[in-house]
C-alpha cells in the first residue's frame, strides 16, 4: 500500500482473515511505533516498512523467539549486500564499523490470539512482526532521533524490493529453525555470532530498577544473560544501553 497507519495494527486488525506469511508493505506510516510505543516517521518512499503475520504450530514457549529470527535474519540478509550489521537485544539492528554506525532497524512483535477471532485457518494464535529498516533516511545531513542511522548514510545503495526478498528468504529459513527440535539452539548460535550485546557492558532498565553489567550470554529461550559482578541475571525484556560498545 502507499500509506497506512501501521502495518503491525493493519494485520492485527485484519487477523480473523488474513491467511498464514501474509505481507503487507507501505511506503509511508503515519503512525508507525516500537517497543514501549515509540513513535517513528519517516518520509515517503524511503524505508522498507513492512509486517508479516504468522500461525504458528510451534510450542508457545517459542513465539517471543520471532522477535530474534527476524533480526538474525535482517542481518544475514544485509551481509549479502555488503553491509555489516549486528542485533542489538532485544529486537533493533545496527550498523557496526564503517562511516555511519547506529540503529538501521527495530523490530515489533504481538501476539493475536486467545479464542477464535484469529480465524479457522492455522487456529488461534497469530503473531504479526513487524520492521522498520532504514534505507535511504535519515541521512548524515536529516535531523534524525540520536542515534539513527541508514543503508544510504553508510554509503549502500539498495533496491527495497530487492532487500524485502532478502530478509523474507532469511526469515524463512530462521522460522525453520523454531520448527525443529534442535532449532533452538541453531537460532541461539546464529544469534551469538551476530550480536552486538554479548561481551558489551550494558545498563538494562528494568521496570523494577536497571541491571548494570558484562552481557555474557543469551538463553535458549532469547533471554539476555547480563552478569552484574556476582553471577549471571536471566533477562526476558527490557531496554537495554550500551555503555562500552565493542
């Protein structure tokens, strides 16, 4: 579509009927957000936006797991057009080295479901993931949020069609992975290789109060593993800095 609201609250609206790996793709969000309602506009045409609905025949515990595979896979997808990216927990991608560090992505995840208004086709449960990926905005010269940064900023010049491919292919194959039965940790490995938390001091808040720490690992079930001084702390959530980025 040209424009839209969201694409994540378009495929949640639409749940009841949209069919299992339905894709919808804007050129513009009004209303686009992310973790903890982050709100995020770009201009028209710039970015690849796009969602993807999901039912899911595996193991609920795995559903949260979706939030990593699309990441992993971005990053793998953008390895093929030369560009070098990293995860940063629990659900952006950044660029890492060259010219133009900084997030190039971030990711929504939600779960639809509960009773039979997701519809008669896959059952119950539906999961909508949703990407911002940014391509040719912002730019060195754009006032963007701290941080920001693009495929067009870091010098890579990239067809969004072409690269929404890319990222589906990978996606695919990392869905795959929380298929099978030893998914999990293929998934976890694949995440540990590229991710740009693990090994980095980091302050996590947390609702609670933040954790300061050494990232040391990622759990088979996505969590971060963040050692404050006195041994490892299992993180499910929260927003994570990094204080010494590697």
């Amino acid at each position: 579509v040209v424009e839209t609201g969201s694409t994540n609250a378009d495929l949640v609206f639409g749940a009841a009927i949209v069919p299992d790996g339905s894709v919808l793709v804007t050129d513009h969000q009004t209303a686009g957000r992310g973790r903890l309602d982050r709100r995020w506009d770009a201009p028209p045409g710039a970015n690849l936006l796009f969602s993807v609905l999901l039912r899911p025949t595996w193991d609920p515990d795995r559903h949260p797991l979706v939030t990593a595979a699309l990441a992993v896979a971005t990053v793998e997808a953008l390895g093929t057009h030369g560009v070098q990216a990293a995860v940063k927990w629990p659900n952006d991608v950044l660029l890492v080295g060259g010219t133009a560090p900084g997030k190039v992505a971030g990711i929504l995840a939600e779960l639809v479901g509960g009773g039979p208004a997701c519809g008669p086709a896959g059952g119950s449960v539906a999961i909508v993931v949703g990407m911002g990926l940014n391509v040719g905005w912002p730019t060195v010269s754009d006032d963007a949020p701290p941080g920001a940064t693009s495929l067009a900023a870091a010098g890579c010049t990239v067809d969004r069609a072409d690269l929404l491919k890319s990222v589906l292919t990978h996606f695919d194959a990392r869905l795959a992975d929380l298929e099978a039965v030893d998914g999990l940790e293929c998934l976890r490995r694949a995440h540990l290789d590229r991710s740009a938390t693990v090994g980095v001091e980091v302050r996590v808040d947390m609702p609670d109060g933040p954790v300061t720490g050494t990232a040391v690992g990622l759990g088979l079930d996505g969590s971060l593993l963040v050692d404050p001084g006195d041994g490892p702390v299992t993180l499910h959530a929260g927003d994570v800095v990094h204080l010494h980025p590697a």
